[in-house]
C-alpha cells in the first residue's frame, strides 16, 4: 500500500545544517513535498519537488530526490531555532491522493 | 490573500455528543480537503470536495462522520455520536488545481477535538 516513513526525532546546534530524510512507496508519485507545523499551527508548505527532478534549491532549503531508491530528503542550510517544528513528508501518488509521513520533530539547540 | 479559516479553535464534548466544524478556504479554490490529524502522526484524509461535489470520502467513517460543501465555497464537518478516539486535531485544507497537478495545500490552523 502508500507509506510514507520519516525518523521521528533530529537534534541540531544552531548553524549546522539539518538533513531530514524521508522514504516512499509510490513510483508513480508525480509530487513530493515539504511542509513545517509549528505548535498549535496547521501545516506550511516549505516546498515541493516534481518527481523528473532530482534537486530543488529555494534559499536556505535544498531538496534532494532519488527516484530509485523512492527516497527524498530536505536539508535546511545555516539551521536557526526558529526552524524547530515538525517537518512532514508528502507524496501525491497515481491515484491523485496526498500521503503524508507521521512527521520528523525537529530541535535546534542554542 | 487570506488564509484557510476555520472555527472553532478548541472544542471539548463528552462521548456520545455531536461537533460540527466549519471551513472557509481560500477565494477561488475548488478543491477543498478535511483531514484527521491524531497526535504524533501525520494528517489523513477524511474528505476531498472539487467545487460542491465529493471526489473522496473513501476514509470517511460515514456512520458518524459526515461533511458538506453546499455552494462549493465553504464547508462543514460534522461528527455525531461522537467516541473517545476522535479526539484530534481536524485539518481543513484547500488548493486551486484539481487532480492531476497538484502544487501543494493551504492549510487552516485546524479545529483541536478532545472527546472526553
């Protein structure tokens, strides 16, 4: 069936760079996405990627997909405390439906 | 542009009882979704409307859950009789395409349920 699996924890000093990474089951997926979910907030999209891509740069984000391997990562350049949030992967497969991954908490220590 | 409004922010009611939540999305999108976000998992889909009409509800607990788009413009979600595992935060999103292209959703700030 779709799935979508996320790490569910990552933990980062202020000024690294964080790399969340996320797998998929769909091959025929045509979109993959991003989105941020600060507490008490709904989800933001960040992102996204067409599935002939394999790397998306929009400022301090960059998106990596491997096609093969159904993997998609999301690295955040120069990782800020603001940046602490839940960070969930999605994918809008062949059937024209949005999965999304149970959500990877990210904490940006000072 | 405003963004995808929902009401109410909180809602607590006992076992048994009825909820409804309201969804206005963003002016001129067709396509608008309720999801069921549990704690700790991600969002899943209830509902999705294209304009007034129902494209999937296949995740729809349609003995209790039931949802409207009368005019194609704004929404409700109704639960009744409500159970202890309903308690969640319900997610209204919208998108101006339709199936096919899909460049990502607005997201409402969720109505939070705790069925007590």
């Amino acid at each position: 069936g779709e799935d979508v699996e996320q790490s569910l924890f990552l933990s980062v000093r202020e000024g690294d760079s964080s790399v969340i990474n996320c797998t998929y089951t769909d091959s025929s997926s045509t979109y993959l996405y991003w989105y941020k979910q600060e507490p008490g907030a709904g989800l933001q999209l960040l992102t996204y990627i067409f599935s002939n891509m394999d790397m998306k740069q929009d400022q301090r984000l960059t998106v990596l997909l491997n096609k093969k391997d159904k993997h998609l990562s999301l690295r955040i350049a120069d990782t800020q405390t603001g940046d602490s949030a839940i960070y969930f992967c999605a994918e809008y497969t062949g059937g024209f439906k949005t999965i999304f991954g149970a959500g990877t908490r990210l904490f940006v220590k000072a | 542009e405003a963004g995808v409004a929902q009401s109410p922010r909180y809602k607590i009611i006992e076992k048994r009882q009825s909820v409804a939540f309201w969804c206005n999305p963003i002016s001129g999108h067709a396509t608008l979704y309720w999801y069921q976000q549990i704690l700790g998992q991600g969002p899943k889909l209830l509902i999705q409307f294209q304009n007034n009409g129902v494209v999937d509800d296949s995740q729809l607990p349609k003995d209790r859950f039931s949802a409207e788009r009368l005019k194609g413009v704004d929404s409700t979600l109704k639960i009744q009789p409500a159970k202890l595992e309903d308690s969640a935060v319900y997610l209204c999103a919208s998108s101006l395409q339709g199936a096919g292209t899909n460049y990502g959703y607005t997201f409402g700030s969720g109505t939070r349920l705790t069925v007590v």
